[in-house]
C-alpha cells in the first residue's frame, strides 16, 4: 500500500515534470510559479518532507530496481530543480541542500535494515548535489551534476551490495547479520569499495566529486554550508562503519549460514559480483581521472589531489572513524523511532481509504436515489444559470 | 376559452409522474409513474400547436375552414407515444422478470449492483 | 447521378435495413445470420468512412427526406425548414465514423461471443437498431428527430443489457438504466417542445439562427444538457454506467460506449451549434468542466477500489468521458472570444475530440479483452483471475496496448490528447490540469493492477485448460487495436485530418445555420 502510494507520488512528478517539458521552455521560472514546480520535482528529488517514499520504496524493491532508481530517477528531480535555478531559488536550494544532508545522516545513522539506511544516504547525498546546485555558479552546477553521477554509481554498487547479502543470507538485517566478510570475501572488498567511495576517499569517485561541491560553496563564500557538508560526512562514514561492521566484519551469532546455493563461488554470487564490479570499476575510473569528465569544469582544470582537498576529504574520515570506535557501543542496530514524515504515511492510509468508501456508499444501487440525483444535478445548473 | 389550462395540466402530469417515480416502492407505480411523464410531453406538444378555434390539419380542408390547428406537433406526438409504447412494453415485460428473479416488486430490495 | 449525395441516408438506412431483415437472415441458419451481422456492419462502416471523406472535400451536407429534391432545404419559398433534414458536418460524419468501427468491432467480437446464448436473430436486431440509432443520432439535423434516434438507441440498448435474462443482475441493471434514461428521455423531448413553441421549428439550424435566449430557453437548455450528461454517464448521474456496462455482452458494451458517445455528440451539438454565441455568461461551460473534473475524479476512485474486471473499465469509462468534457467544456469557455479561443480554448477541443476518439477504440477494445477473459476464464472477479499471459497471448497484447493508451503513456495515443488537454487548461486553471494529471496516475495504477492480477502471476491450476479465444474475437478486438495504433504513429496526421476539420465545424455555428438557413435569409 505504501509503495503503491510512493509509486503514484514518483508518477505525479513525472507527469508534471513531462509536462512541464512539453510545453514549456524549459529554464528559470518566475518565483510565482516555483511553489508548483519545487514540490513537483522536490517529490523526485526527496526534498525534506517530500522525501517519505524514498525509503519505503527502495526497502520494499528489488536490489537492482533500487540501484536504477537511486542511480537515475531521483536525477531527474535534482535535474528539473538544477534547470529551473535562478538566483532566488539558490539560497532556498543551499538551506534544503544543507538540511538534506544532515537529516539523512542522521536518520540513516539509527536504521538497523541495510537497506533503508542506504535510502536514507540517498536523500543526504542529494543534499549535497542541491546545495552545490544552489551556488549558481557553473562550477557549482558542475559539482552537482558530477556528484550526480558518482552517486548514481557507488550508490547503485552498495545497493547491489546489499542486494547479495539478502539473497546469500536472507535477511538484511544488520541485527542478525554479521561476519560475511569471511563467508562473501568478494562481495565485501566490492562494498568496501562503495562505501569509501561515499565518505569521500581520495582515489575514488566520490572524493573528486565531494571536492568539487565545496569548492563551489567556498567560491561564493558560504563557508557554514561547507562545514554542514563536512558534519555530514563525518555521519556518513560513521554510518559505513556501522553497516561493514556490523553486517561483514562483526562475528556473527553463529547462526548465520548462506541459503542453499548461494554460497561462496555459486554461480549466482559470481554474476551478482560482476554487476557490481563493473560500478566499482567505474567509481575508480571516476576517482583516478576526475579531469576526464567531459565539460563538466570550465577553462582551467581543478587541482583534485592538492594537499589541501586531500586533507579536508580525510579529516571527516578519520573523525567518523574515531568516533565510531567511540560509540560502538551506541550504535549497536537496535528498533529506534524517530519522528519523520514517513509515519504520517501510514496515518494518511486509513484517511484515503476512506473516501472510496464514502462514495461507494454513494453507490447504493437505490433506483430512486439515482433519478434523484439527476433531478438534483438539474436543478443545481438551473439554480446557477438563473443567478 | 382555454387559456393556460392545458400548461397547468401539463405541469401537474408532469410532478405527479416525477412523484411516483420517486417516492413509490412498487415497481408497477415507477412504470406509471414513466407513463405519466410520457403523457405530459405529449399534451404539452399538442397544446404547442393548438389554435383556438381550430379544426384538424387535413389536406382536403384547405380553404374550406378558417383556422387549422399545427400539424407537426400532431406527427411529433404520434411518434412519441409510439416511442412511449414501445418503452411501457419493454419497462412491463422487464419488471416481469425482475419480479421471477428477486420475488419482489419492492424497487428497495433491488440493489443487488452496487459499489 | 452521382449517389454519393444519398450518403447520409445511407448510413443510417443499411443499418435499419439490417436490423429488419435481420430475421430474414436468421432463417438461413448460423452462417448466413453470422454473415449477415459482419457484412452489414462492416457496409455501414465503409458508407461512414466515405461519407466522412465527402465531407472532408466538400464541406457541410444536407439531406432532405421526403422532399421534392434532397438539397431543397426551404420549399416554396418558405423562410423555415418543414422536413425532416440530415445535416452532417465534419464533426457528425467524424462521430460516424467513431461509431461504425466500434460498431464493426463489436459485430465481430459478437460472432462466437454471443454463441451461448439464444435468440441471437433479435440479438442481430436489436444490435442494429443500435447501431442505426447511434448513427441517427450523430447526423440528424433536427431536434425531434434527435429525440427520436435516441430512443431507437435506447431501446436497443435495454434490449441488449438485459439480453442474458437468466442473470438478475442484467435484468436489474437494465431496468435502472431504463428507468433512468427515460425520464431523461422524456425531459429533452420538453425541451424539444419549449424550442417548438417558441420558435414553430424544430430543425437545430432554424432554432439556432433565430435563438434568443429567454426563460423558456434556459429551461430547455437545462433539461438537454442533465439528460444528455445522463446519458453519457456523467457524474453525478453516471450511476446506470457501471451497472449496464458490466451487464451487457462484451461486443454490446464496445458499442454503448460509442452510444455514449453519440450523447456526448448531441451535448456538444446543443451547447456549439443550437445555443452557441448566444449562451452568454460562462455558467454552462463551467457547469461541463465541473461536471468533467468530478467524472474524472470519482470514476477513477471507484474504478481504483473495484473488484470486478468490467465494473472497473466503467467506472474508468466514466472518468474519461471527463476528460472529453473538460476539453470541449474549455473550449466553450472561449467560444465568445476569439483570442482565449486561439490561445487556449481550440487546443482545448482538439485534444477533447481527440481524446473523444481514443477513449472509443481503447476503451472498446479494454472491453472486449475482459470479455474475452469472460469466455476464457469463466470469471470476470480479479482475485480469481491470474496467469493468463501465457496460454492467452493475444489478448494479453493488445490489453497491454489498450491499457498503455488510456493510462495516457507516451507515445501512445491516449497520452497525445490527454497532453492537448493538460497544455491548454493548464492556461486556463491550473489545478484543472493538475486534477486531469492526478486521474491520469490513478488510471495507470489501476490498470497496472489489472495487468498484474489478471494477466501475470504463477498460472492457476483452474485455469489449465484455458485456450485463446477464437480467431474472429481476435479480429474484433485488432481491428480496434490497429486503429489505435494508427492513431498513435501517426498522431500529426490525424490532428489535422481527423480532428482539426471536427472541432473547426463545432466552433462554426454560422456555417452550421447557413448550409440549411441559406445565406441570404
């Protein structure tokens, strides 16, 4: 029911985004029409609030739907918003960028099903593109679209990831999970690749692009939106450690067995591992050569692997690894509630249940009660056309 | 003289018909009810083409009789009643068979499609 | 002499003649009443189609029955018409042409469809009258007579929905809609009286011309437009649409609803052509676009929640006769003013004509595929249907076809005029487009739960022995899906010569009056 619910929401956004694209030009809009389009495409892109489908979805489809669909659908939302930019929208981009960001961290940081906590990445991955999308810059719009992309790429590789956990163990639940590093050797060194890749480890993708995103909040001067970025990423690989400690490196309870066939060196494990090997090859490839991304910098190159970049990529690191050592303890997957939009979903389930009801009821299979309605409806057009 | 008479039962035919359409429970009234109705529009139709003092439009009176009341409402009328005879046979026969399949002519207790 | 001037007569005499002699036919046995049914039908078909074309090269026809000569339209001198006259502009003979395809489809669906049961000469009948009451009343150019083929079509179609009498659900639904479509019947028959009374004519281009627009007027224009939205199945008097659609046989219900149609054609006929300019203030406009915006939406809710195939598709039925309302309903907002009118207000109509046709083929054709789930499976309740993909290719494909069209997916045709309606009303109101784009997400969950539950899923024990339907079904239901398809690849093609010459003959009152009036009175 919910997903049928995010998936008619994922289409009203599509729609309107089809829309908008087939009949209007696309480019800035007035700032009056923005309160259509922002929620229209804030729905896609998972702007706080608009973002409770993401999770559902992605933890109730199948592991290669959810890696299409955090690779390029919710694109399409980011790249409606980064096409309708205009300098008022910017700062509103940068403040739900910022938020974004945090309050995915933070949410995934407390979810114990692997694969929400990647959904919850999603939305504070995004955040990073929209923030540097608000710059407004072409550096910026640059940044955000290359981090797009690297995003679509690692993210789809840990969701597959993910994906082979659940079908090798039968459960992604990281309270059950454990110790398949030992079981899945492969599997674990392509998630290790992903999972460095999304904190920002200099070599791989998302490094060059996370760079690029703070260079152009420096360039127009907006050092808080940086420091968010930077806490968020200091989450971000808090929560990797989480997920590789407590699903891979971890012992596990004993208990945890590969299902019949799916073990080690099975047929289906190797496929699933070469799907994903060709994202991580690509996440490399992006994390080596960063200046070969085709148009996305203007004139000059940027220096990727200055000392400096390197270093502010890896202070967050070290500090998410630092504190997680720390508070390994509290981390420990377990059922934690925090208030978020999502609930709301399931409160709203009973309400639009509802109104089929009321008019089925409406439908009484009363002869007269029709005819009546007919009279009714005559007598309304008359009254109106009278006045 | 006959003024707006004929309007005035017009309009009676025509409530009391949309009155036992709504408010009767057998099903034989409802058909009255529709009969009713029909009657209305046809006397209205006649009445639209009557002229005081008229005799009937046949073509061999022409020139022998002042006034002729109009002739095409009179066709229009004898093609509505045919219509309307054709709807009260078919409106019968199908009550007739709804009263073999649910025992009842009571227009409450046939509901079965709804929803 | 060139009999092409015949053509309106035509179109409705080859049905009539057909329904009549269909008895005649009957004694020669299955073959030849099989026979009879399919070639008569495809005649009509091939007659509208060259009417149509005829119309396109030579603008407006007339035709005079019973005159001294077929093109006299006012004898001796007369300033008013005395008989009875066809009149078809490109819009009646596009109807026309609408109709008799579904109508031909229908005819060959019905084949082997209708074998189980008896009395199948009245069936052949009572399936003409229909089709020739549809027709009639697409190009009569005259009030009464419009009355008339209504009632013809009517009849026909209680006939037809409770023609499985063994089932009391058709004997009841035929009964409300009976009961229901009478009154309404009735009521324009009053209003046809009002015209008569105030003006001594009923020909629609007579009243038309000397329209003003009084007390007695408003009353009639009242009565025509609830009882033609009633017989469209309009919200809120659609409550006949689903009980009789899903009651009727399949290959009947592909024709009600270009019946349905032809309401819908003599709505847009009274509020374009008999009252026109003359309407004055915006109330009957908008009272059509809230009409369509409420069918739209309440028909999708209920189909949404239905658990029956064919309840389903009506109720999605009267959810997109909302989106034809909505598109003619903006394009009479703009009829007084010719700039909203070129800016919005004919984008607006061609997408609703055009809108018009799709939903008669895919709608016609999502009809005759449950139908033939019917035959197959024995079952038209979607908890119990599933797997049916494999052992009913055929039909599985073109559902799939019907199913993409109405949902309004790109490229198919049904999303081309859902996208003129959308464009255009958005100019008018937004939220209008928004409520059309909200219908259009549910049209498409709800038949992605069709397509699921009927047609995917592990295959059923029940359902072993299921085969695909025979093969003139299949000719039934791929002559509805080759014409949408065609619509689909060509879509510019039939914008501008299938819909663009129909909305310009809606919005042309004047030339309307003048093909019978004359020019110079």
């Amino acid at each position: 029911m919910t997903q049928l619910a995010g998936t008619a929401l994922l289409l009203v956004g599509s729609a309107i985004l089809l829309h908008q694209t087939g009949s209007a030009a696309v480019g800035p809009v007035p700032l009056k029409l923005l309160w259509y389009f922002i929620p229209a495409l804030g729905i896609k892109a998972a702007l706080p609030g608009l973002h409770f489908w993401l999770p559902e979805v992605h933890s109730k489809a199948p592991a290669p739907a959810s890696a299409l669909l955090s690779g390029f659908a919710v694109k399409l939302g980011v790249f409606g918003l980064a096409r309708l930019t205009s300098p008022e929208t910017g700062t509103i981009y940068l403040a739900m960028g910022g938020f974004m960001a945090l309050f995915g961290v933070f949410q995934a940081l407390l979810q114990h099903d692997a694969k929400r906590l990647l959904a919850y990445h999603t939305i504070s991955q995004l955040g990073y593109v929209i923030s540097a999308v608000g710059t407004g810059t072409p550096l910026g719009l640059a940044a955000g679209m290359f981090h797009a992309v690297a995003h679509g790429l690692f993210k789809g590789l840990l969701f597959l990831s993910a994906g082979s956990l659940e079908k090798a163990f039968g459960s992604r639940d990281l309270r059950y999970l454990g110790g398949a590093a030992a079981l899945l050797p492969v599997t674990f060194a392509l998630f290790a690749a992903g999972a460095l890749a999304i904190s920002g480890f200099p070599g791989l993708s998302g490094f060059a692009s996370k760079a690029l995103v703070k260079a152009s909040l420096k360039d127009i001067n907006n050092t808080p939106a940086v420091w968010v970025l930077q806490a968020a990423s200091v989450g971000t690989v808090i929560s990797f450690c989480k997920l590789g400690y407590f699903a891979f490196i971890r012992k596990g309870t004993g208990s945890l067995k590969t299902l019949p066939g799916e073990g080690r060196g099975s047929v289906k494990n190797s496929h699933r591992n070469l799907g994903m090997a060709v994202a991580a090859a690509a996440t490399v490839f992006l994390g080596l050569r960063p200046d070969l991304v085709p148009g996305f910098l203007g004139e000059g190159g940027y220096p990727f692997f200055a000392l400096s970049t390197v270093i502010s990529a890896l202070l967050p690191i070290l500090a998410g690894l630092l504190l997680f050592i720390l508070l390994k303890k509290a981390l420990e997957p377990a059922e934690h509630h925090v208030p978020d939009v999502d609930n709301l979903l399931a409160a709203t389930g009973p309400f639009l249940r509802k109104i089929p009801d009321t008019l089925g009821a409406l439908h009484s299979g009363r002869l007269r009660v029709y005819i009546a309605y007919v009279i009714v409806a005559a007598l309304t057009i008359f009254a109106y056309l009278e006045r | 003289m006959t003024g707006n008479m004929p309007f005035l039962v017009v309009g009676i035919l025509f409530f009391l018909g949309l009155y036992s359409i709504l408010f009767e429970r057998n099903l034989i009234k409802i058909a009255i009810g529709i009969t009713l109705l029909e009657a209305s529009a046809n006397l209205l139709l006649i009445v639209l083409g009557y002229r005081n003092g008229g005799s009937i439009p046949v073509f061999t009176l022409a020139g022998e009789v002042e006034t002729m009341v109009l002739p095409t409402p009179q066709a229009l009328t004898l093609t509505a009643i045919v219509i309307g005879l054709a709807t009260s046979a078919l409106l019968l026969s199908l009550i007739m068979m709804l009263y073999k399949h649910y025992g009842t002519l009571d227009v409450r207790e046939i509901r079965r499609l709804r929803g | 002499m060139n009999w092409s001037v015949h053509l309106p007569a035509l179109v409705i005499a080859v049905p009539l003649l057909g329904a009549f002699a269909a008895p005649v036919a009957g004694l020669g046995g299955k073959p030849l009443r099989n026979l009879w049914l399919v070639t008569v039908s495809a005649l009509t078909a091939i007659l509208s189609i060259i009417l149509w074309r005829y119309v396109q090269v030579e603008g407006i026809m007339v035709y005079v029955l019973g005159g001294e000569s077929w093109a006299l339209t006012l004898p001796s001198g007369l300033s008013w018409p005395i008989r009875i006259i066809l009149e078809v502009d490109a819009f009646s003979a596009f109807m026309a042409v609408v109709g008799s395809i579904a109508a031909l489809a229908g005819a060959f669906f019905s084949l082997r469809f209708m074998e189980r049961f008896s009395g199948l000469d009245k069936f052949v009948s009572l399936y003409f009258l229909l089709t020739a009451g549809m027709l009639g009343m697409e190009l009569t150019g005259d009030l009464f007579n419009f009355f008339v083929f209504l009632e013809i079509a009517s009849v026909a179609s209680f006939g037809l929905v409770a023609y499985w009498r063994d089932r009391p659900e058709a004997i009841e639904a035929g009964f409300k809609y009976m009961v229901v479509s009478t009154v309404a019947a009735m009521l324009i028959l009053i209003a046809v009286g009002f015209f008569y009374g105030r003006y001594n004519a009923v020909n629609m281009a007579a009243v038309a011309r000397m329209m003003r627009f009084g007390y007695a007027e408003k009353i009639a224009l009242v009565f025509l437009v609830a009882s033609l939205a009633m017989k469209c199945g309009t919200v809120p008097m659609h409550m006949w649409t689903p009980d009789a659609y899903t009651e009727a046989p399949a290959g009947v219900t592909c024709l009600l609803v270009a019946v349905s149609q032809a309401s819908l054609y003599g709505l847009f006929r009274v509020c374009f052509s008999l009252y026109g300019t003359s309407l004055g203030s915006s109330v009957v406009p908008w009272t059509i676009i809230v009409m369509g915006v409420l069918s739209m939406f309440i028909g999708v809710t209920m189909a949404v929640i239905q658990k029956e195939i064919k309840r389903l598709m009506a109720y999605h039925s009267v959810s997109q006769i909302g989106y034809i309302l909505l598109g003619l309903g903006v394009g009479l907002l703009a009829l007084n003013d010719p700039q909203a009118m070129a800016e919005y207000g004919f984008t607006a109509m061609k997408g609703g004509i055009f809108h018009l046709i799709n939903y008669t083929m895919y709608k016609g054709l999502l009809f005759l595929t449950a139908g033939a789930l019917y035959y197959a499976a024995g079952t038209r309740n979607l908890n119990e249907l599933g797997g049916l993909a494999r052992v009913m290719p055929h039909t599985t494909f073109m559902f799939v076809i019907a199913a993409a069209a109405i949902a309004g997916l790109p490229p198919f045709n049904g999303f081309v005029s859902k996208l003129l309606i959308y464009e255009s009303t958005f100019a008018v109101y937004p939220i209008l487009a928004v409520a059309a784009l909200v219908t259009s997400v549910l049209t498409l969950a709800s038949f992605v739960k069709v397509f699921q539950t009927a047609f995917l899923g592990p295959e059923k024990s029940v359902f072993q022995h299921v085969k695909e339907v025979p093969a003139t079904m299949l000719v039934g239901m791929s002559i509805l899906t080759i014409v949408i398809i065609g619509l689909t690849l060509f879509p510019t093609w039939s914008l501008a010569h299938l819909v663009e010459p129909a909305a310009k003959a809606l919005v042309d009152q004047a030339g309307y009056i003048t093909a019978v009036m004359g020019g110079g009175l």
